[in-house]
C-alpha cells in the first residue's frame, strides 16, 4: 500500500525545516552560505490532533516531531536540520476499525507542510521526500507509522531569531488487504486538526552576526 503523509505546520513556525527557496528580510536559503552551524543535541515534540477517518469518524491521533536542530547560527552559516522524524500513533479503536475493512499494511511518501518565522517575516514552506515504509497494522494496540527524509539547509542573512514550531497535518492514505489488494475504504485523505490548548514551539534559535 502507499500512503501519503502531508504535516501542516502553523504560520508562526519551523523556519530550519524550510525548504528551497524563502524571500524574507531575517533568512534566505543560499546555496553559498559558508560552513554549517554547529548542530544542538535532539528536540522532541508531542502533540495529539483531531482526525475524521471515512466510514469511521474521527479520532484523536498523536505526532511526534523529533529532529535535531542548531542551538545558535551566525549570518552566512547554513542552518542544518537533521534526523527529522514524524511518528503518528493511531488508538487501538481506530486500528481495531481498520482491521474491521480487512487492512493489513500501510506504506507510503510523506510531504511535510512547513512554514518560516524570521524576526516576524512568515512564510510557509514545503519538505518533500520523507517516507513512511510499510507498516502493519496491529491485532491489538495502538498503530504507528514514521515518516522521515533530509531537510534542507537554510543560510541566512539578517541577526535575530528564528522560530519552530508544529501545526496541522494531512494524510492521504490507501488501506491494502494481506494480498496487496486495496480496501474498501480505498484511498482516501485524513485531515488532522491540533487539539487546542497545545504549546507547539520546538525552539527560538538566536542568529548572531557574523565575525
């Protein structure tokens, strides 16, 4: 089975998982910034959202963003983000339901939906690539996939600050059969809506000014 995996981050967030090309007045991505900033140990950040399965309504998922980010940058470093991973974790209930349509894996290419926070200047952003291999979906349990693939690396250009945050996410998933056939829920879209009253910054990395 293949499915797609779209996260929809807010407008106040992620600017170091940016993607190719960002026009603001406090980070630019170039290709020509000099040599990467020193990364910072992992950040991890869990957050649960609302989703509306077809034919089995809606249910309270859980993401998890983990990836690993600069403590500070310098104007005319490149910004590295690395060993970004979603998981999802679907309830038990919810897995139970799809057993219920005969669904035996999960699989698919991920897109992450991002957006850049530089001193105020918003932008959203997109990182293509990340993968979710195929995933079986449980007798019993809750079910969890991961998608993970590279991010782009950002130079930038002004001091301040940069911030990172997570926001809403989009799914488009196809439900196969043990012989690889789909279900009848066929391929379908998940949106995800994040619960209220979640505190969704990963980090505010400082940018200093080059030496």
């Amino acid at each position: 089975m293949r499915a797609a995996f779209s996260a929809r981050l807010s407008r106040r967030a992620a600017a170091v998982l940016g993607a190719a090309a960002l026009v603001l007045t406090g980070a630019v991505a170039d290709a020509g910034a000099s040599a990467p900033a020193a990364a910072s140990g992992p950040i991890t950040k869990t957050l649960t959202y609302t989703c509306e399965f077809p034919l089995i309504g809606p249910s309270q998922l859980t993401t998890k963003i983990d990836v690993t980010m600069p403590e500070t940058v310098k104007v005319g470093e490149l910004m590295r983000t690395t060993n970004f991973s979603a998981t999802i974790t679907v309830p038990e209930a919810t897995a139970q339901a799809l057993l219920l349509f005969e669904a035996e894996t999960i699989e698919g290419d991920a897109e992450a939906m991002l957006a850049v926070d530089a001193n105020g200047a918003l932008i959203d952003v997109t990182l293509p690539g990340l993968r979710i291999p195929s995933t079986p979906v449980p007798k019993t349990g809750d079910l969890v996939t991961v998608a993970r693939g590279p991010v782009p690396g950002i130079g930038v250009r002004a001091p301040g600050h940069i911030g990172v945050s997570v926001g809403d996410h989009v799914s488009k998933l196809t439900p196969r059969k043990a012989d690889g056939s789909p279900t009848e829920l066929g391929t379908f879209d998940l949106t995800c809506k994040q619960d209220a009253g979640q505190d969704p910054l990963l980090a505010k990395i400082p940018v200093t000014a080059a030496r």
